[in-house]
C-alpha cells in the first residue's frame, strides 16, 4: 500500500481548512481512501486491457501515478461526503 503523499493545506477546501483539526483528518482520510480505490480500480482496468498496460518497465507505475494524479486534484468527492457525513454524525 502507497502511503498517500502530503497534502498541502492551501489545496483543502476552504470550509474544510476552517473547519476544525478533526475534519480535516477525515477529510484527509477520505481522501486516502478514495486514492486506494482509484489504485485497486486502475489495477483491475489495466489487467482486463491486456498484454498493452500490463507489459513494459512502467506498467506497474500507472495505477499509482493515477491515483496520486487524482488525489492531488481533490479527489473523486468520495472525502467531502465521508467528512461531511460524519460530522453531520456528530
């Protein structure tokens, strides 16, 4: 599993960078979740395209790369739902 890389704070949401310490670590989270979901998707992608994504010295790279593509664009959503859920929760 690839840890997921540091977040710079200034790329938060701005309600997420004002809210408290504790959604920001859900909101993180969740964000780590999405990259391993993005990670495990691609993988599954890449083996049913065949011999073309599976072969060659960067093959097992591009799930990674990604899913840290999407991570650092803020994500698919899965980590504002799953930060605003559980402190609607609260």
């Amino acid at each position: 599993m690839t840890p997921l890389p540091p977040i710079d704070r200034l790329a938060l949401p701005a309600d997420i960078r004002t809210s408290g310490r504790d959604v920001q670590e859900r909101y993180e989270a969740g964000l780590g979740f999405e990259r391993q979901l993005v990670a495990q998707l691609a993988k599954q992608l890449s083996a049913t395209a065949g011999e073309t994504l599976t072969s060659g010295p960067y093959a097992q790279l591009l799930p990674d790369a990604l899913a840290d593509s999407i991570a650092a664009a803020g994500g698919l959503g899965l980590a504002r739902t799953l930060a605003d859920d559980t402190e609607a929760a609260a």
